[in-house]
C-alpha cells in the first residue's frame, strides 16, 4: 500500500484482492449448491427401499416368464409387483392381478 501510495486500504483499487474475495465466494456458493444438492438426493433416496431378493426355484421360474413375455427384465416384475401391494386391515399382503408393462 504504501508503495501504490495508498493513504488506507481500498478494496476498490485492490484487484488481487477482489480477485480472491471473488474466487472465494464463488467456492463457498459453489460447495452450498453442492451441499443443498447432496441434501436433496439424501431425502430422496430414505423414500426408497433398496433390496437384494433371492427366490426359489420355481417362483423365479415364474418371475423370469413373466418378464420375457412383457419384455422386461425380472427385477422390473419385481418392481411392479410392489408399487401393487396391498396391505389389507388384518395385515394380509396381496396384489391385484395385473399385466407387466414397460
């Protein structure tokens, strides 16, 4: 500064340091928007269930049928099948009939 022949500081004739003060609001903002984001995807993902099943023989056999007929992979039955539960009053778990589709 005092070379420059500054009298006190002037953050309008300092361009290094605008240039930093700049750079460092875009990282804070760019870190909140990451942040905001993760938090977003975060409360998206505890609605979902993720789950590996295993079936016996003969009920994968079914799955697979199905599947290859509606031209779609198992785990897409699968996922069909639950967006079809219902729950009855007793606690019974049953599903509608129903047509896989695409």
């Amino acid at each position: 500064m005092a070379q420059a022949g500054w009298g006190a500081y002037e953050p309008e004739r300092d361009t290094q340091g605008s240039t930093w003060a700049q750079e460092r609001t875009e990282r804070r903002d760019g870190a909140l928007a990451a942040k905001a984001a993760f938090e977003a995807r975060r409360r998206e993902e505890a609605d979902e269930l993720r789950a590996e099943l295993w079936l016996s023989a003969a009920p994968s056999r079914l799955i697979r049928a199905a599947a290859d007929r509606a031209g779609l992979m198992p785990a897409q039955v699968l996922a069909q099948l639950a967006e079809r539960v219902v729950v009855g009053e007793d606690g019974t778990v049953s599903v509608p009939p129903f047509m896989p589709s695409r």
